[in-house]
C-alpha cells in the first residue's frame, strides 16, 4: 500500500484532518522510516501528531515520556475518544492506583496500547523498567525536550537520565525529540545528551504573526490589568505571576471587581487544580491566574491575551507562556509589566544557588532585560533570541516597538569605535565592561586591564549610557557582534562585523529609552479618563461641601477633605460601592455625607457625557488592613497609643497616622481616655475652638496660631484626631 496514501487515510480516519500543517508529514514519514527525530516547533504548531500518529500506525507501543500529569491526561482523553478505545492510549504515573496500574499493564501485555505516557520520574524506577522490557517499543518520543538543558527555562534533572534508560530497554529504538522553545545552545544540550547527532532536524519558524507583544511600565499594574480586562470582556485570558502569594492576591482582587477568575498554582491540591483546568476550558471562568506551573499541554485555542504580571525569569519562558495566546490564529495580546525592582528580586534569588548555576541564571536573565528595555521591534529579539533572522518589516505594527517607533540615530562612526574596540582588546569581554570602558567608569576590571589608559576610555561621556547601551543591542541584533551566552555573555566580532570594520557605511539604529520613563498608553490602547482632575466638577463639589458644612456646623475638611475630593474628579464615583474605594472615605463617610455627592457627580457625568473610567476604582480585598482592625480594638479596650506601638513594632508617629486614616475614612473612635492624660482640658478646649472655626486643618497653621511654645506637633495632630472623630463620624 502507497505509504503517502496510508499517512492520509489514517490521519483523516484518526483525527478527522484532511491536511498535514507545515513539516509533520515528513516529521512523520521520517519517525516511520525508523529514523531518530528532532522537532522544534513554535506552540500551537501540531507537535503532538507528530508522534500520536505513527504511534497508531506502528507495530508495538510508543513510550512518550512528558513532565506534566495534566498534559498527559488531556492527550490520553483525546486519543481515547479518537479511537473509540480505552485501552488505545494509558499514561503511568504517580496519581494512579495499584488496580489501575495492573489494568494498564495487562493493556500493554496484550497488545492493545499504543501509545503509555510516563513522567520521567516514574520511567526510571527498575520494576517500570523491568517491565518495559516484556513489551515491544515501536520508539520513544521525549515531549517538552528543552527540559534536558540547564539552559532550558524548564531544567528537570530526570531528564538527564532518559538516554540511560532507553539503551538499557533494548536494541537501536528510535527518538524522536520534541520542543517548542530551544535556543542553538540548549538545541545542542538535546542532541547531545539524548545521543541523537544522527536525527533528522525539523525546525518550524518561531514567528507567532498574529501574536501583539507588549511591555509596559510597572506602574498600577493591578488598575491596568482590570481596566484591560474590562475592555475586552468576555475573552479568556491568562495572568502570570511569579509567587504563589501574589497569583492567589490577583484572582482575589478579580473577583472583587466582577471578573471571574481562578488560582493555579502547584501548592493547590491536585483536585482542585484539575478542576480549575476544566472550568477554565469550559469557560466557566474567564481568566486564570497562575505561576508557570499553569499552561503546559492546555489545549486552548482562543486564549486572547496573555498578561505577565511579574517580569518572566527566560526569554524561553516568555516565549512559550505568551505562545497559549491566540493558538487558532486568532487574535492573541501578550503584555508584560516590567520594573527594576522585579529584576533586583529575581537576581536576589539566585545569590544562594550554585556558581554554575548563578552564572547561567545571569546570563538567562539577562536577555529578558535586554528584550524588555529594548526600542527594537519585539518580533524580531525573539526570534533572533532562538536563532532565527528576521526583518522587522513583516512585524506588520503587532508589537509596541513597531506600532509607535522610537527615535533614530546615525550609527556608523559609533559602530565602528566599539566593533575596532571590541578587536583591539580581544574579544574576552562582557557589554557591562565595553560600556566601562566607552563611558569612563573605573571599575576594578577597567583597572586591572589596564583598560583605563586606553584612547577609548570615556570617549563615548557626552553621548550617554543609552546611546551605547541602544549600541551595543542592536549590534548583536544586526549580526555585527554574536554574545557567546554560554562563556559570560563575552561579546565576539562576526564575518559581518569584521567587514564593517574594512569597509563602514552609513547606518541608523533605534534609541532606546528606559521603560520607567515610557508615557502611559494613548488613546488607540484602551479608552479611559485623561487621570487630570476635572477642575469644573472639583469646584462644585467644593461648593456643595461648604453648604454641606453649614447645615452640620462643621469646618468643611470634615465633610471630606481636598484629596478625596480631587479623587472624585478622577474617577466619578456615581454607587455608594465606588465611592467606598475613594481615599479618604470609607463606609462611615460614605453613609453620612455621600448621596448628595453622588447625586452631584451623576448629574455631571450624564449633562456632559464624561466616559467614566469605572474599572479604575480597583476594589481591594480588604478597607482595613489587620493592622487597622487591631487598632480599633485596642481604642476600644482603652490601651494607650504608645502600648499599641510597641506591641505593633511601629513608631508613635505611625500609630498616629493609621489611627488619623481610620478617622478621615469615617470611623468614630472614642480616644478621650487618652488625650485626657496628655492635654489638659482648657488646651483641648483651645484647640477644638480653633478647628471649629479654621478655613484648613493644616497642623502648621494651627502651631502658627496656638503657638509654638505652646503645643507640640504630636498634641495638634492628636487634638485634630479626636475633634475630626466627634464631629465628622
């Protein structure tokens, strides 16, 4: 029978395609040969047909070794109901029982199961193996290979072992090896520690073209994520965090804020995250919030946007978390936030790792810092990043870079400063050093080399850091320079950049600008507020909180004082919920003096069509932090403010300041049992006259007025306290 017209037949007959995608007909063709198979190709790509197939069309069993129990269950469930057997497909792992596993293994012996998913873990225990041997193998197929590499962003050490166990299951069984993300380097760790140079390489473009790349500044991320979310509503998404703390803050959050969303992540009973999986795909939620365990072998197809909350710890990692997005072709949004800090704590966390591995770590890292600070379209530094040339060109404006592009600069003469530079002290160093040297900064290493007398040496002073730094990325982007990731990132001069040397012309790169510095999204990104306070609306709240102030007799700051008010102007809080979240008001305030306000801001709102940025009032999970609560039960008890302090571990001047904020949000609080110890009667009178009659309730003003001499700064603070707390609450 025709091989070509089998290969169709089955692939119609098993999985109802009519079609091959890109290489897996000879992928396939290749594994049927007998022949040893590495496949790297982009998520989303069809990887797992590659071996399900001839699995199904060979004598004997396939193994398919995977990392993840969800990704092996969701292809077992699929190859069941595409075989209309049970016993067609099994996977052995630790979440079965010992009557499950005799029925898996007495499939296997019979010869009914072509294809047995294992966990590395669970192929190397001796009695699997011992077993193995009973069974004819038609191959292996190692799934998620890149875990081999301790360059892969994945790196499981039982991974290492797979060769060992496979030679000792029998004679010359066929690998074939699968990724979707592998740089050369950890390409290069695959082949070599699965002994496969003979394989045939079958490598997919890594170019996502319908994926939108995005970083933004780390600024009110959890507003910027809702306000997104609520702007595409009813898209199924996913928000990556890096701890487990702060996924289970996020879904929390969410949920407060009416979106549904769900946690995932490894501390989660295996139950519960099967379940948070299913209702993610049977879109009973709409996001879920997870850590990198979360996404291997989802088979999602309209995932719509992807959002790191937390900058990734690979360029590996973002690759294939950002890969669920849009995976049947249709629109996918990755954005990632992006601060120092997140990079401070990550490098912080591998000062306790092995030299080796810190190394790695650094150099790994690094690149994430370079993509993300970069002004060059994002499309290209990623797949330059896995070994893949591209022109920028065809980015089509889907990333941030390309859709707002920066400005530009002549590079020639720049260039060839650093690339003559980079010859005449012999190719031995990092970009952190060449920008020592072009910049003048004495380090230790400028000084030991010498460095420091070059001519070079601060030359490049009145152009800047991110003119070099802008420099020096692109060079390695354009192929003037390669950066030797495995030997300390020491950067190296190319064919190219040789030729540039002999012969320069002119050219222009992009400069970049630091992303702390970047301006906050226009208009084209998501509608919402300009953020400026409404200067008309702010001078009829005033006018309303004086009248207000009038009829209770009170100063106007204790109605609500000008940065709640300016708040309001911002955001046009129009349900007593929304008015809650202003700073400053809280429930007691809001119930007291808020309707009037919110009849005001709805008329203003409706008379002059102001679209109102709602999802910016982030509901939080909780007004009152324990601390507060503690507080107020201590007031209550009638423990002094400094005893609460100290049991606190906080300053008297922070304690007066939380208990300050409790009383302006609305909170009455009886503190006369201590103010009565500390100011004597006729001061206190004095002080509450004044702030009955003062236009402001600047302490300043009142030192100024009661004296200096007369009264401390902790006295008015804390008269303001108990005179704010009797009338306004």
């Amino acid at each position: 029978m025709d091989v070509k017209k089998s290969l169709f037949d089955n692939l119609q007959t098993f999985f109802g395609f009519d079609n091959f995608k890109g290489d897996q007909e000879s992928i396939i063709t290749n594994i049927l040969e007998k022949r040893n198979t590495f496949v790297i190709m982009p998520t989303g790509g069809g990887k797992s047909i590659c071996y399900q197939l001839p699995a199904l069309m060979e004598e004997g069993t396939a193994i398919v070794i995977s990392p993840l129990i969800a990704l092996m269950k969701n292809q077992v469930d699929q190859l069941r109901a595409f075989g209309g057997s049970d016993s067609i497909a099994h996977f052995l792992n630790s979440s079965l029982n010992k009557t499950e596993i005799t029925q898996v293994k007495s499939d296997l012996l019979n010869g009914q199961t072509k294809l047995l998913y294992v966990a590395p873990e669970s192929l190397s225990k001796q009695d699997n193996i011992d077993f193995l041997k009973l069974i004819k193998i038609s191959f292996v197929a190692v799934d998620e290979a890149h875990c081999i590499s301790e360059w892969g962003h994945d790196f499981r050490p039982e991974y290492r072992k797979i060769r060992q166990v496979i030679q000792g299951l029998g004679e010359e069984i066929p690998i074939i090896a699968l990724t979707a993300t592998a740089t050369p380097k950890v390409q290069q760790d695959i082949i070599k520690n699965l002994q496969m140079s003979d394989a045939t390489l079958f490598k997919s473009s890594f170019n996502r073209p319908n994926l939108f790349y995005e970083i933004r500044p780390k600024r009110d991320v959890i507003k910027e994520i809702i306000r997104y979310i609520k702007y595409n509503t009813g898209k199924s998404g996913i928000i990556y965090c890096l701890s487990r703390k702060k996924v289970e803050e996020v879904a929390e959050t969410l949920n407060l804020n009416g979106i549904k969303a769900l946690p995932y992540h490894a501390g989660l009973e295996p139950k519960v995250r099967a379940e948070t999986q299913d209702k993610f795909l049977m879109e009973d939620v709409e996001v879920i919030v997870a850590t990198i365990a979360f996404g291997m072998g989802i088979d999602k197809p309209d995932v719509r946007f992807v959002i790191h909350h937390d900058i990734p710890k690979s360029m590996e990692g973002y690759y294939q978390e950002t890969g669920r997005a849009g995976r049947d072709g249709g629109e996918g949004v990755c954005i990632a936030f992006y601060a120092q800090k997140d990079v401070d704590k990550l490098a912080k966390f591998m000062k306790d790792k092995p030299v080796s591995e810190r190394e790695i770590g650094t150099q790994i890292l690094k690149e994430v810092i370079d993509y993300a600070e970069s002004g060059v379209c994002r499309r290209k530094q990623i797949l330059h990043y896995f070994g893949e040339n591209f022109n920028e060109t065809g980015c089509n404006c889907m990333c941030d870079n390309c859709k707002k592009p920066k400005k530009l600069f002549e590079a020639e003469e720049s260039l060839l400063v650093l690339l003559k530079l980079i010859k005449k002290i012999g190719e031995k160093f990092d970009d952190a050093h060449i920008l020592s040297v072009i910049l003048g900064n004495e380090t230790a290493q400028t000084i030991a080399y010498e460095h420091s007398k070059l001519p070079e040496f601060g030359l490049g002073v009145v152009e800047g850091e991110n003119h070099w730094k802008s420099l020096i990325r692109q060079a390695v982007l354009n192929n003037f320079l390669s950066k030797d990731i495995d030997n300390y990132g020491l950067l190296r001069l190319t064919n190219s950049g040789l030729s540039f040397i002999e012969n320069p012309y002119a050219l222009k790169f992009v400069l970049n600008e630091p992303i702390e510095n970047a301006a906050d999204d226009d208009e084209d990104d998501v509608k919402h507020g300009t953020g400026a306070v409404d200067a008309q609306l702010l001078q009829l709240l005033k006018d309303l909180r004086k009248k207000i102030a009038k009829q209770k007799n009170v100063p106007p700051f204790v109605v609500f004082q000008d940065p709640s008010l300016e708040e309001m102007c911002t955001h046009y809080p129009i349900t007593m919920d929304e008015l809650k979240q202003i700073s400053g008001v809280g429930h007691g305030k809001a119930l007291k003096f808020g309707s009037s306000f919110l009849e005001l801001i709805k008329k203003y709102v409706e008379d002059n069509d102001v679209e109102r940025p709602i999802d910016l009032i982030i509901k939080t999970q909780a007004n009152k932090s324990q601390l507060k609560v503690s507080i107020i039960q201590n007031i209550d008890r009638k423990i002094g403010l400094e005893d609460i302090a100290k049991s606190k571990g906080i300053t008297y001047d922070d304690i007066l300041k939380e208990v300050e904020a409790i009383v302006n949000s609305g909170t009455k609080l009886n503190l006369s049992y201590f103010v009565d110890e500390v100011i004597d009667e006729d001061r206190q009178d004095e002080v509450f006259d004044y702030f009955q009659s003062a236009e402001n309730d600047s302490i300043d003003d009142a030192l100024k007025e009661l004296g200096e001499s007369d009264y401390s700064r902790e006295e008015i603070q804390l008269m303001r306290i108990k005179f704010m707390s009797e009338l306004g609450n």
